[in-house]
C-alpha cells in the first residue's frame, strides 16, 4: 500500500516544489489576516494573548481554504484524474497522499508565520508552550483531511469556491473550537488544554477514518 | 463487433453491431443495449457492440453522437445508464483497469512535470503489473527519453504522444483512443498509425475515435458509425497494415 502513497506525494511535493502556487497563496493570506488583526486591534500585554489563539486558528484556515480549493485543480485541468482513476491502486492512497502534502505545505506556512505573530502581538507565552507544537499539528491535520475531502467531493461543482467553505466550516466547528481554546490557553498559562487536546485527536481519527473510508466512492462518482 | 451486418440485430429494437460470424477470436469486450442519460439527454441509446482481440475499430460520427461516452464507458470511466458491460470474458471494466488503456483528448499528464517523470509516476501505480519502463514507452512513441523539458513546454503533437506513452506503459490489452490524431501532423500520424498497426498484430484490441476517418483506415478492420447516441451503421474496413 505504502508504495503508492509515496508515488502521490512525491509527485505533489514536487509539483509544488516547482510551482510553489499553494505555498505562496496561503503564506500572503495569512500574513494579510495576521496584519490586518493586529492593526486593527491593537493587540497588547494581556488582550492580546486572549485573542492570539483564535486570530492564529482563523488565519490558518481561511488560507489554508484558499489552497484546498486548489487542492484537485491540477488533477481536474488536463483530466490527469481520469488517468489516476484507470490504475489499480486504491483511492484511499492518493488521498492521504494528499492530506500530508496540504499538511506539509500548511505546517511550512505556520513556520513561517510564527515569528511575524510574535513580533505583531507583542506575545510572551505564559504557558507549557512547546504544547503548541502539539495543539497545531492535530488542528491542522483536522483542517486538511477534512478540506481535502470536501474539496474532492466539490471538485465538479461549477461553485466550488463556494462551496467548499460552506461544507467545510460547520463541520470543523468543533476542531476550530479545540483549537482556539488548547492555544489560549497555552498562551495565556492559565487551564489545562488537555481536554482539548484529547478532543482533537479523537476529532482526527473520527474524520480522518471515515474521509479514508468514503473517498472511494466520491474518486469515482459521476 | 465482429460481423458485417450493419444497424441492429434482426427482430430487435436496439441499435446494434451484429454479433456472430462464428468466428473463435476472444471477445474482449461486449456492451449490451447500453443507453447513457446525462440528465434527460441520451448521449447513447441501446448501443451493442462486441469488440475481439487483435481487431481496430474505428468509431466514427459527428460531434456529439456518443463516441467519447462509449468510450468511457468501456474504459469503465463511466457507468451505463441501462444495459451491461463486460471485458475479458465477463468482468466489470472497473475490476479490469490495469487491463485497459485510455487516452482522452487532454494529455492526461501533469504540465509542472517532465515526460520521464510523468511516466515513471503512472508506472508505479501499477504494482505487481509488468510495465514498459519509461524509456521504452517514450521510444515507441517516438520522442527522445532525454528531453528534459516538462510537459508545458511541449507543442500538442508530443503532449499527444507523451500521453499514447503513458497509455502504453502497462502493456493494456485493450486500447481505447479519443481522437488520438488530433493536433499531430501528417507524418506523426502515419508513425502512430504504424504503432498500433503493431499492436493489433500482438492480438491488442483497438478502439479509435476519430473525425478523421481517412487517417485510421490503414488499421481499421471495422468501422462503426454513431449517430445521435444511436449506431447508423457498421462496415468492414479495409486495412493495408
């Protein structure tokens, strides 16, 4: 099985390598949302470590939306999907193959963004805060596995742009909310994220176990 | 697919290529009375046809008259509205996919990538399965190995050809070619049409659609004519490969 799974991801990660289209997007948006927050509010001291966990967790998922969108572009364009489609490996492969690369290209995002969301917020963390190198991973992988299957099952749609926001957004509600809360509460050192913690692996094993189980299907409908 | 009865079985209501001439050639695929509704269009209407081994056929008719869906359906693209088909000796095209070669209009190929590395990531999806190397799938199809230029930088006639490669990688049993002569040149052509006179002759089966008619009859042994979803008629061809 393993084979062909590094067969697409090798092939995703060299495309993009070459392209750098998902990186780039993503990498500016969330930079704009970042900066446009901190202008806005003004972030300090206290105020600003109760706002940084949500204000992290939306511009992560409004970019990584952007780049989801775009996540089966390539294989729709020149209709590579079909010939995907005519190989025996199964479905499943591709599409975890795909949920890493968006998970690596997302994770090279927050890398970068991290430094410039320190200095915007003026941020001490005041908590365990090598948690967050926890907390981010999962909500990320929540955020991806679920996006790369939506964004399969809105792929024909005339309004996927739309739509795939539309589908994705309440039912990663609960991630988001695990999420925001683990990260401020990393931030602010004050509660357990445990609980959340917990929620989001369980959240990621549910998703991504039925999106694996599913995608069959939604690779081959008409 | 196999006789020279033209439009319909006799006494029966289906458009239909004939069935029986007694010969002992391996069926490699049969539709039967297969209708495809896309929405309340009918793209096909009752289509029967029977494909044998080491045979071309040269699907023929005016835009829209159902071709690139039946097609699809045999390469197991695309699920039949009504009706049933079956590959090698009565399996479901979709268990049989290693077995069959498509090639559509759209290269099937990434842009960002080079033709090597394009073949060498559709072989691997084919474990277990013995493959031409891409080397020797590009040297079929007539373009050097060692070009590396990736596939955007390529005019249509190689992108055409780089996708035939691909489409040859697992050495399919059955070929089913969407216009695959489009964009290609004159000799280009004649080189393809040289190719899969090969293939023929290695009891491959072939299926090609074509607005071009002429350019196919050199390996067409059976020309079949699709109008309106509907099969107008069916003639013998007359191959000279």
């Amino acid at each position: 099985m393993l084979s062909a799974l590094w067969t697409h991801l090798a092939k995703d990660l060299r495309i993009e390598w070459r392209s750098k289209e998902a990186i780039n997007s993503m990498l500016f948006f969330a930079l704009l949302v970042v900066v446009l927050f901190s202008l806005s509010f003004d972030p300090q001291g206290a105020f600003a470590r109760q706002i940084s966990g949500g204000v992290l967790t939306v511009a992560i998922m409004f970019a990584a939306v952007s780049s989801l969108n775009q996540a089966w572009a390539r294989e729709i364009r020149h209709q590579v999907l079909d010939a995907q489609r005519m190989t025996p490996t199964p479905g499943a492969e591709m599409f975890l193959a795909k949920v890493i690369a968006n998970f690596l290209f997302v994770t090279v995002v927050q890398i970068v963004l991290a430094p410039v969301f320190v200095i915007m917020y003026n941020l001490r963390i005041l908590g365990n805060g090598w948690l967050l190198a926890v907390v981010l991973p999962l909500g990320t992988w929540a955020l991806v596995a679920n996006g790369t299957f939506f964004a399969a099952l809105s792929i024909r749609s005339r309004n996927r742009e739309l739509l795939l926001p539309l589908i994705l957004f309440p039912i990663f509600i609960p991630a988001l909310l695990a999420m925001v809360q683990s990260a401020t509460v990393i931030i602010t050192g004050q509660g357990d994220p445990t609980l959340w913690i917990k929620l989001l692996v369980g959240y990621d094993i549910i998703f991504t176990t039925i999106s694996l189980l599913l995608f069959e299907v939604v690779l081959h409908a008409e | 697919m196999n006789a020279p009865t033209a439009a319909g079985i006799p006494g029966d209501s289906s458009s239909s290529s004939s069935l029986s001439t007694g010969e002992t050639t391996e069926v490699s695929a049969r539709a039967e009375n297969v209708s495809k509704l896309f929405g309340t269009f009918a793209a096909l209407r009752q289509v029967s046809v029977e494909l044998l081994s080491g045979r071309c056929y040269v699907l023929v008719g005016e835009n829209g008259a159902g071709k690139s869906t039946l097609l699809r359906i045999l390469a197991g693209l695309l699920r039949p509205s009504f009706g049933t088909v079956r590959v090698f000796g009565g399996i479901e095209p979709q268990e049989a996919r290693a077995r069959i070669g498509y090639m559509s209009h759209a290269p099937m190929l990434y842009d960002e990538l080079t033709a090597q590395e394009n073949l060498n990531y559709f072989r691997n999806l084919y474990p277990g399965r013995q493959c031409l190397t891409p080397t020797e799938a590009l040297r079929q199809v007539g373009l050097d190995p060692k070009l590396n230029r990736t596939l955007g930088q390529y005019s249509q006639g190689m992108r055409q050809r780089t996708s035939l490669a691909r489409v040859l990688l697992p050495v399919p049993e059955l070929l089913l070619l969407d216009e695959p002569f489009s964009n290609m040149d004159l000799e280009s052509t004649r080189q393809m049409v040289e190719l899969l006179a090969g293939f023929r002759h290695s009891s491959r089966t072939i299926v090609i659609t074509t607005h071009q008619r002429e350019l196919a009859a050199p390996i067409a042994d059976w020309v079949l004519t699709l109008h309106a979803g509907r099969v107008k008629s069916f003639e013998p061809g007359n191959p000279t490969l």
